[in-house]
C-alpha cells in the first residue's frame, strides 16, 4: 500500500504548469534572455537646447538645427 499525500500530487502539478508556462514565453530555447541593449545616453526624441547639437556642427542645439522660427 502505498500511500500519497495530495499536497505532493499538487506540487506535480504545480511544476509542470510552471514549466509549461516558461516554454510559452521562450518556446525553443531554454537559454536566459538576453539583456535590452544598452542605450549610453537616453534621450527623450529632443535634445536638450544647451547641449551639443546632434548634427555635429559643434553649436548649441538651440543655436542650430533647434533654433526656433527658422
Ligand atoms: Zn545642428
């Protein structure tokens, strides 16, 4: 006679819904995701107007392409 507790059943179970939740997400790959890629400066669509315009002409943004009525 053997005798089961439920509560071990139930971790079964537990487990293999886990398991098959993780393949949903990630199917055919058990390998870590990889890490988003690193933005070293986050900008926000604009820069900002005392900074360094982004065309590289070496003038303020504000002076340049951010000028304002051009
Ligand atoms: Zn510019």
């Amino acid at each position: 006679m053997t005798k089961r507790s439920d509560s071990d059943t139930e971790r079964f179970r537990e487990k293999e819904i886990r398991e098959k939740r993780h393949q949903e997400q990630m199917p055919g790959t058990d390998e870590e995701p990889l890490p988003p890629p690193a933005d070293p400066i986050r900008t926000e669509g604009k820069p900002k107007r005392n900074d360094p315009c982004p065309c590289g002409s070496g003038k303020k943004y504000k002076q340049c392409c951010g000028k304002q009525g051009a």
